[in-house]
C-alpha cells in the first residue's frame, strides 16, 4: 500500500505494520500512509479485527523531529489537522483494533497506541509523552485520548514531567493492557484480534460506537446512544441467528454472517 505502512490481511486479522527505519518516526508521509491504511481496514470486509504493529524491535519512537524543527507556525497550522486526521483514521476504525508494542512508543508513537481499543505491551518497552522537553505538548491527541484513559491526574504527570514509564508501571496505571515477553507481543496481538473474526461485527461496531460517543457527553445522552445502537441491531440477521441459536443450542455456538 505505502512506501513505510502497510495492511496486510490473513484469517480475518488486518495488520496495519509501519517500517520505516530506523525508528519508525512518524514523518508526513508516514502519517498519510497510516491514515490510508486505517480507511483501507475500515472498507475492506474481510477485515474484522486490527492489529497496529511497528515490528520486533520499536512500535515508534514519534515523530520526526529533523522534519518538525524546521515548519513556522504556519506550517504547523496547516499540518496538525492532517496529523491528527491520520490518527483520528485509526481510532474510528469500526472494529476492535490492538496496538502491539515493542521497544520504544513516545511521542505520537504512544498517541497512535491511544488510538486503539486494547493495548499489548512487551516486557521491555517504553512508553511516554515527551514532548514538554522539546517545547511542546503532544499533538495528535495524547492530551485528550490519554487523560482519558488513565485520569487527568496521571496523564499530566506524564505530559509534564515528558518521563518514560516501563511496562510494569504501564500496566499498573492503565496505559496498557497486557505485557508479554517481547518475542511474544504480535502472536499476543493477533490471538486477541483472531477472537473476532467470526463475531458479529455489526454488533461489535454498535458496541465501539456506543462506547467511544458516549465518553463524550453526559449520561443521559450516552444511554440514549446505547439505546439507539440496541434497537438498530433487531433489523440484523446476525440478531436473528444469535438469539435462535442461543434458544437452540446455548451461549456462544452461532455462526454469524456479519449482516
């Protein structure tokens, strides 16, 4: 697909895999390829779960300073919409996505990780926003996506101080997920993504959609959205299939269509 990010697809499980050596910086172009490959995964059906993975040795280590150091203010006007459009791509993906982290995730890096529904982490990684040490604040969403995700407190800990944290404390606080020895990290990945490959897709969109709008607004307007998302999934054959099989032969035997 692109010169540094691809999809690739096999039983169900896209994977989205940036190689851009050395460090898999996030340059411009780069950043438009992982938007292209975040719409590509999106449109093609046989794709039911995702996988963002930047390879054995670094998932990315943000972005590409040498190329940053040098835009104006108005260059940056211009080009933080599209920043954050390339990873917004990726957080609407309308099916469950895992970030697969080796090495270092920093910067847009981590940003891109936020962008997923479940984190994997190696035993020896490194995650962290730092850009505060380069005069600036994250960008491409970690103000927003990881105060969310960890509580405002202990992101602006990690937003101020720009400080790195491993893998233990990532878990302990909710950064991520799941740590695993490092060799195992994308095996891990594709295993939690493969559980949806014969799900009811439809659903789990409904499900995602309900989830990520409703953080967004009150109460109120996030039970309205969960109850609209309820009620559209009656008109679904797969509503239909689930139901009769689960009267028929008990919880978890149906074979969805994703229609």
């Amino acid at each position: 697909m692109g010169e540094f990010v691809n999809l690739t697809v096999a039983d169900g499980v896209g994977t989205i895999r940036l190689d851009r050596p050395k460090m898999n910086a996030l340059n411009v172009q780069v950043q438009d390829e992982i938007r292209d490959a975040a719409l590509a995964a999106t449109a093609d059906d046989a794709v039911r779960a995702v996988v963002i993975y930047g390879g054995e040795r670094v998932f990315a280590a943000g972005a590409d300073i040498k190329e940053m150091a040098d835009m104006s203010y108005a260059d940056m006007v211009k080009r933080s919409g599209p920043l954050q459009a390339a990873l917004n791509a990726v957080a609407a993906i309308p099916k469950p996505t895992v970030a697969a982290i080796t090495g270092y995730a920093l910067g847009g890096g981590c940003e891109l990780t936020l962008c997923a529904d479940y984190r994997i982490a190696a035993d020896d990684a490194k995650l962290g926003q730092p850009e505060i040490l380069l005069g600036v604040i994250p960008g491409a969403g970690g103000t927003q996506r990881l105060s969310r995700l960890i509580g405002p407190s202990k992101a602006k800990d990690l937003i101020f101080t720009g400080r790195f944290v491993d893998a233990a404390e990532s878990l302990q606080i909710g950064l991520v997920d799941k740590v695993v020895p490092a060799a195992e990290v994308y095996d891990a990945a594709v295993a939690w993504a493969s559980q949806f490959s014969k799900a009811a897709s439809l659903a789990l969109r409904a499900a995602k959609e309900a989830i990520d709008a409703g953080l967004g607004v009150d109460l109120h307007t996030g039970l309205e959205i969960e109850r609209q998302q309820f009620a559209a999934l009656f008109a679904t054959e797969d509503r239909t299939i689930g139901m009769k099989s689960f009267v028929e032969n008990g919880p978890g035997k149906a074979e969805f269509k994703g229609i």
